[in-house]
C-alpha cells in the first residue's frame, strides 16, 4: 500500500485575520495546522486531505457552508493553485 501525503495550504487574506486556523476552527468547525509548524506565519492553515472517506466528505461539506457566508460575513474565499 502507498500513501501519497496531500495537504491544502490555506492563506486568511483578510487584514482582521491574524490567525487562520483559529478563524476556520469558529467560522467553519474545520481543524488545520498553523502555519508556524511549516516555517510560514499565522495567516496559513495546512488542511489534511489524506483521511477516511467519511472525514474528508466532512471537510467539504464544511468548507461549502463556510464559502456559502461568503457574502453575509465579508469572506473572500477563492480557489488558487500555487505551483511553487
């Protein structure tokens, strides 16, 4: 069996958000690791993608309803790919 690591790296934009992976465990119920364990700053989260299939159909539920208050709380949530 291999297991291929997949992470998301998650970048909070917004001036007020100093902290992402508080910012998504309050708005979303969704947990990550700060960014300070990976040698970037707060404003990262790294989501784990490797996971049972119930588990990640829970993260994309999650992140659906959390990108649905988009407009209602001044998010701005926005796929990006970053290849560097």
């Amino acid at each position: 069996m291999v297991l291929i690591a997949a992470f998301a790296w998650v970048k909070c934009k917004r001036e007020e958000d100093k902290n992402c992976t508080h910012v998504f465990f309050e708005e979303a119920k969704i947990r990550g690791h700060p960014g300070t364990g990976f040698f970037a700053d707060n404003t990262y989260l790294r989501l784990g993608l490797v996971t049972r299939r119930h588990d990640f159909d829970m993260l994309i539920s999650r992140l659906e309803q959390f990108i649905s208050q988009e407009d209602e709380n001044g998010y701005c949530i926005s796929p990006s790919i970053n290849n560097q």
